[in-house]
C-alpha cells in the first residue's frame, strides 16, 4: 500500500496536470480566472460583488461559489443578477479540478470576461490545489490579525494578490491590526504579490483593486482577438 | 491501490483507536482536556488566556499550541507563566493523535487538572479527528458571520461546546450577526451544545463560561482521589 504521503503526492501532480486543460480552455475563450481564497468570514463573497458591481458594465462576470454545504453564497451572486453556479464539496475542504472543471462547463465562456472561484473558506488546503485560474487572490480580513502570515505561510506565498479587507476595524479601539507589519512580513515572503486595502462594507479602496483587475481582464480578452 | 476514500476512512478508524489511549492517560491523571477549534484569527489564544487568568488559582492548567509553523501563540502562552508545548504540523491542516500524543507526553501530567490544546485555524479538518479530548470546544467570532452554521455544519455538529466571541463588536453598525439567528441554527443541528458569549477582548462573558468549565474540571479531577 502506497503511503499517505505518496498518495497525496499523486493527487497533487495528477490536479496539476489536468489544471493545464482548464488554462487552455480558458485561453481560448479570452475568460480571466480568480481564484479568491480566505478564512470563513473573511467577505469574499462581499469583496466579488463589490468587485462586479463596480465593473459589470465593461466586464461580462460570472461566478463558481465552493461550499461545504448551502446555497447562501451563490443566491447572493444571482439576487445580484450575475450568471453563478454553486459547487457542494460535501465535506471536502479545498476545491480541485475535478470540481471546478464541471462547474466552468455550465457557464457559457464564449461570451465571458472574467470568472471568479469563491474557494472553501480555509486558510490552509485550497493554497495546495492549483485550479488553473489567471490568478490566485487572497483575503487577510483585519478582525483575523496580521500574525496570520506567519502561522498559515503557504497561502500567503503561493498567492499572487493579497487583499486586506474589513479596513473599517482598523480604528476600532480594539485592533492591534498593523498593515505596515503585514507589508513587512509580505516583503521577505512574497515581495510580488501586490497588496489592496478595502473595506467591502464602507466601499473604501476598491476602485484601486478594480482598475488593476481591469487591465488584467481587458489584457486577456484582448489576447483572443 | 486503495482509492483515497479507502485512505481516508483507515485513517479516521486508525486515530480513533488511538485516541483512547490518551483518554485512558488523561482518565488516569484526573486531567480534563479541551480540543479548541475555530477559523483562523477567531481568538482561540485569547480565550485560552482569558480563561487561565480566571481559574488558575485552583486550576493547574497546560496548554498544547497546534501550529503550522511559527510560536507566536505558545510563546504568548509561556509568557503568562502556564507550561506550553508548541506543535508545529509543517503544513497539515488539522491535529491528529500521533501529533498530540507525544506533546502530552513531554507535560507532567500528574501535576495538571486541564489541558487545552489550541486545534489549527481551520473550520473544516479539525472536526474530522477524535483527539481523545473530554470537550470538543468551537469558537465562532462575531466578524465572521452567523451563516457559518449553514457552510461549516460538521464542525458546528460535532462540537460540544459553542463559544460565540468578539461579542464587543456587535454593536458596530457594520454588524449583521444575529445571536438569535445563531441559537436558532444550533438548535436544529445540534441542541445539546451549550453557548456562551464572549470577548475575550473586554473580559464580558467569561465568568459563566468558567463557571461551567470549572464544574467539568473538577469532576474529571475527583473522580480520580
């Protein structure tokens, strides 16, 4: 019998090869990919609506949401009027390509700018999964505290964007928060990985965020053409 | 090859097992221990801490930090004069027996009536593995939502013990957690559990919680003499 860690293994490299047929159906499309990760209770859900609603008129959005269970997440996506299918893990805690795979095929990529994956909320096991997105966000939110860079390393690495939200509780009198030791720590882990600061319920910061994204969407879309 | 099911479910039965030799160490001690789990930066330390100021005086306390990497947490813990034994999982998502056994191990056992070993921020893993604790104990804090319950149902099912914190933020006008909504969840899911709300940043809360731990205690210790 294979050892667990073997096993883990295969299934890491077996993921990573088929990620490879999601970027290119992707490619083909013109569709840019996000992967957003974070702890539950983080906003992701918050940050992509705020996220589409400040670019919908430029950017044909749709959504995948992973959950363990519930349907609380995409309902929202759909009350927004925005195309959103909904991913049930039944218990697993990352999703992989077997599962996000299925999901891109009921959306229609042909007339697509941007798909966003809400991830299963965990700071530990989706950092694993390559799922074949343009981009491998993260959200740190300020109630969690900047130490959790240094607990939860691996996602904070392996993340090409990091957003700090909930930016709103930094004047609480109980925040010991610090973006600028967040940005030290984020210097000698991940020095690329550029860093926003929103606060999807003040609004705060995001058309910083969007007009990035957007050069990033427009840059792929424009690529197919 | 055995498929990961297989895996999975001869790994579950494994630690199972073993988790009663750790019940048996812990029944022959008198020491009662407390497996905390909650999403990353939900304030498992700070509880801990809360609750150690206010029973030490007739409680020895020790405490187990699981961590993926980094002491800030077991170093936070020494520095307020209680034995604490860092278990760094180099990745793993979860604690499981063979990592907290021999942590107990290197505490005097004999010499403590209540071990609480800090569980991985994570919403998912940890609720899959028996560690052989007397109490399962979950924190849920106020920034993360009431709706956990719906997306994280195993964790919220299989706890004994629900502690709600960072109660002092509900009155922010940011807020829309709903105690009552929470109690309303649990009591379809998992209605024996006892709630109880603190912040571990004010203090408020933790004199009926203690209370309640206190009593549990010291049965597990008398139950020895």
């Amino acid at each position: 019998m294979k050892s667990i860690l073997n096993v883990k293994e295969d299934i890491l490299a077996d993921n990573k090869r088929q990620a490879q047929g999601i970027r290119d159906e992707l490619a083909r499309n013109g569709v840019y990919m996000v992967n957003l990760m974070a702890s539950p209770g983080s906003g992701k859900t918050s940050t992509i609506l705020q996220v589409i609603d400040r670019l919908r008129d430029s950017v044909r959005f749709a959504v995948i949401e992973g959950d363990i269970d519930s349907h609380v997440d995409s309902n929202k996506v759909k009350n927004a009027g925005i195309p959103a299918v909904q991913i049930r893990t039944g218990g697993a805690c990352h999703l992989d390509v077997p599962m996000v795979e299925p999901a891109l095929g009921l959306l229609d990529l042909a007339n697509l700018d941007c798909v966003f994956v809400e991830n299963i909320g965990n700071l530990v096991c989706p950092a694993e999964f390559d799922i074949g997105a343009d981009l491998d966000a993260m959200i740190l939110s300020v109630p969690e505290g900047d130490d959790k860079v240094l607990k939860y390393p691996l996602m904070f690495t392996t993340c090409n964007l990091l957003i700090v939200n909930k930016t709103d509780y930094l004047a609480l009198p109980s925040n010991n928060f610090s973006v600028e030791r967040l940005r030290g720590h984020m210097q000698r882990l991940n020095p690329n990985a550029p860093i926003f600061e929103v606060s999807a319920y003040t609004g705060d910061g995001f058309d910083k965020l969007c007009d990035w994204l957007a050069t990033r969407i427009r840059g792929k879309a424009e690529g197919v053409r």
